[in-house]
C-alpha cells in the first residue's frame, strides 16, 4: 500500500515546470499590486498628516497639492485643499456680494437732503454808535437809517472832534459773528471801511467812525 508521501512524490514528478508558468506569474503580480498598495497607502497619510498638523520647524516640506489632487482623483474621495475650501466659500457666499453693492437708498437720500440752512442773526439785540468825524452834517443819520432799513436797532448818533481819514468800525470781541453783515451795510457807503476789535467795556457792541473817505 503507497503511502502518502509516495503518492505525493510520483504526482511532482509527473508534474512539469511550465505547470506552475500561472502560479509563478500570480505570485509576481500579487507582490507587485501589495507593493503599490502600501506606498499608495503610505504617499496618503503621509500628506493627510502635514495638512491636519501644525508646521512646528521651518524646514517641514509643504504639502504638493498637485500630487495629492491627482491621487484623491484617482481614489474618487472629494478634494478638500485649503485652496479648494476658500475658493467655494467665496464663491457661494452672498453675504460678501450683498456687502460690495452700493446702498442706492442711502445715496439718494443723502443727495436729496438740502444742507441745512444758515443760523439767522439777531440784528435787534446789537447796540449801535454811529459818529461823525468829518465836515458834513446829515451822514451820521443817514446811515442810522440805512441800519435799521437792515433790520438793526435804531442806534444813537453825534459828531466826534477827533478826525478820522478812513470810516472804522469798531466791534466786539464777543460779537464777532455779526463782523460780515455790519460790514455789508456800512461798505455799501463806504467801500474803504476797516473793521476793529472794540473795547469789552465799550457802552456800545458797534461803533462806526465816518471818516473823510466819503
């Protein structure tokens, strides 16, 4: 009776080598695709770990974005670079759209609103001095009349002995405001009128000295 070891022996010597031709070539191909496997494998978690981890030394390789595009493509999972995240982000997002258009409604608005209108002066409340340095009679009054046809107080008027050659006019410090519409009236007769600050203890808030250039 054959034993098993002799049924074994006699099969592999029947056997010839291009028997095992498929089961060498299988083997190779098995080795190879387990080879490229573990590098794909490796190439992978290699790339994931210096995206998901900070870069603790200036000399730690960037991440090659082509490279790890290229192999999430062929492995079908979603391309999730930073570049990719920011640049949908951007593009999906209304609010920074709705942010960069320019409000009509306000602008309008804005164009629309007259500016607001200039703080009248109370003419009424001035206390007015208007002498005469010159020769002729009648100009002192005259130009009281010309004030209060302005709106001002009536003011009081006289003659001064001391001789001015250019029509001044004297005001106060704290009346300063009223400097443009006082010298609008009296320029009116006398273009040559100069402005002065008056004393804060003056009796009067203007006094106006008809000088010789009449």
């Amino acid at each position: 009776m054959e034993t098993k070891n002799t049924k074994l022996s006699r099969i592999l010597k029947r056997m010839k080598s291009s028997d095992f031709i498929y089961l060498y070539i299988f083997v190779v191909f098995f080795i190879i695709v387990l080879v490229l496997f573990s590098l794909s494998i490796n190439f992978i978690v290699l790339n994931v770990n210096q995206i998901f981890s900070p870069q603790t030394s200036e000399n730690t390789a960037a991440l090659n974005t082509e490279n790890y595009s290229l192999v999430v493509k062929k492995l079908g999972l979603p391309n999730n670079t930073p570049e990719n995240i920011t640049n949908s982000e951007t593009a999906e997002s209304p609010a920074s759209q709705i942010h960069n258009e320019p409000d009509v409604t306000t602008q309008n608005v804005t164009e629309n609103t007259p500016p607001p209108a200039p703080i009248e002066l109370d003419k009424k409340i001035i206390t007015l001095s208007i002498m005469n340095t010159t020769n002729k009679k009648g100009v002192a009054a005259t130009l009281a009349k010309v004030f209060e046809s302005a709106g001002f107080s009536t003011g009081t008027t006289g003659n001064e002995k001391g001789p001015y050659s250019t029509t001044t006019i004297f005001i106060k410090d704290s009346k300063k405001e009223y400097i443009p519409v006082v010298e609008e009236v009296v320029k009116n007769s006398y273009p040559k009128a100069i402005t002065k600050t008056n004393p804060v203890d003056s009796k009067f808030d203007v006094i106006i000295m008809i000088g010789e250039d009449i």
